[in-house]
C-alpha cells in the first residue's frame, strides 16, 4: 500500500526557512514523478513543486526562486526547502506521487506569522 508521511513543519517568522520531508513507501519511488502541494485555509490544495525521476524541477510561480524541491531515491524521501517565506506560504503540506491520485497522507502544518 502507498504511504506517504510528511514532516518538517512549524511555525516562523516572515522571512524565515523551513525545510519539509515526505518518506514515500509502497512504491518504487526513483521511478515516479514526486509533487508538493499545499492547502491554506479555506482554499483548494494547490500544486507548488514537482520533481522528475530525473531530477528535472518545477515550480508555481508564487514560490519560484524561494523554494527548491530535491529527492534522495535511497531514501525513498522527497524534500522542500523553503526560503524566504512569507504569510501567504501558510498551510498544509502534502506530497504525492504525480497522477496516479494515492491517498494524501496526514501532511505538515506550516504557519508564517509574525
């Protein structure tokens, strides 16, 4: 069974870093396309980041230039660090295996306040 557990959230200040982990089981991970997605308060669950098997990155234009994703296939673990952050970055952050539609996992909180 695919199993997706994210971790690495909390609360910080405008400006500050966090970096997010999801470890990925069930699956043969270096194989699949990897997202990050978030979810703010009263508002859908948008895609932030995607990762090919390859490498290949891409990003919402809201958080280019502030967030890189990066995955380590020995682990079976995708990441986010996040620079830079502001108010808006505020939600739930989930990570998900592209297209095949997995269950979510139980994401990481992440608050931006000051």
């Amino acid at each position: 069974q695919v199993h997706f557990v994210e971790s690495g959230g909390g609360l910080v200040q405008p400006g500050g870093s966090l970096r997010l982990s999801c470890a990925a089981s069930g699956i043969i991970f270096r194989l699949y396309v990897m997202d990050w997605y978030r979810q703010a308060p009263g508002k859908q669950r948008e895609l932030v980041a995607s990762i090919t098997s390859g490498g290949s990155t891409n990003y919402a234009e809201s958080v280019k230039g502030r967030f890189t994703i990066s995955r380590d296939n020995a682990k079976n673990t995708v990441y986010l660090q996040m620079n830079s952050l502001k108010p808006e970055d505020t939600g739930v952050y989930y990570c998900q295996r592209a297209t095949y539609g997995d269950s979510w996992g139980q994401g990481t909180q992440v608050t931006v306040s000051s």
